[in-house]
C-alpha cells in the first residue's frame, strides 16, 4: 500500500480534517439530543406558522423566532444529521466524544 507523506498533506490532515471531524462528531451528538427532545413532545409547542416564540429576548435585540423558524432549523439540523455518516466522521477523530 502506498503512503502519502508530504507535509501539506499531513498538515492538511491533522490541522483541519482531525479537528473538523471531531466538530462535526460532536454536533451530531447534539443534534441527536435535540432530536430527541423535539420528538418527545416539544414539537407540539411549537407550531409550524408565524406564532411568536415569546422568550424575551426582542428587548436585548436579539431576533425575534416564531414557530417556523423553530420548525425550520430543526429540519435542517436533521438533514445534517441524515447526511453524515457516523462511521466515516468517526475514523479520524483522535480524542473521545465528551459528554456535555
């Protein structure tokens, strides 16, 4: 088997690939938990339409979400989800998944 060993390539690897994959590791993870939270009922409070989601925060003028935008990310988080593939984001991770 031939070996790549240019430094570039081994920077390239251990600089952005190691690193990006245990980031992307952990999101999942956290996707996982949000999904499970979403799906244990909190969906329901959230209804796919232009309501408020009233936390707030509008006076810190932080943007104001309705239940759309809830709905949305969610969708979103879980393509993400759907998109990866455990195994292969998993292979190049050097340190283990820390709970948070």
């Amino acid at each position: 088997m031939s070996t790549i060993t240019d430094p570039r390539a081994l920077k390239f690897t251990n600089q952005q690939i190691r690193p990006l994959s245990e980031a992307v590791r952990g999101l999942i993870a956290q996707i996982n938990a949000a999904q499970t939270d979403w799906f244990s009922g909190l969906n329901a409070l959230f209804p796919n339409d232009t309501t408020l989601v009233d936390d707030g925060r509008s006076s810190e003028g932080i943007n104001e979400l309705t239940g759309a935008d809830v709905n949305s990310v969610v969708n979103i988080l879980i393509a993400i989800q759907n998109a990866s593939n455990a195994q292969i984001i998993a292979k190049p991770c050097v340190r283990p998944l820390s709970a948070s």
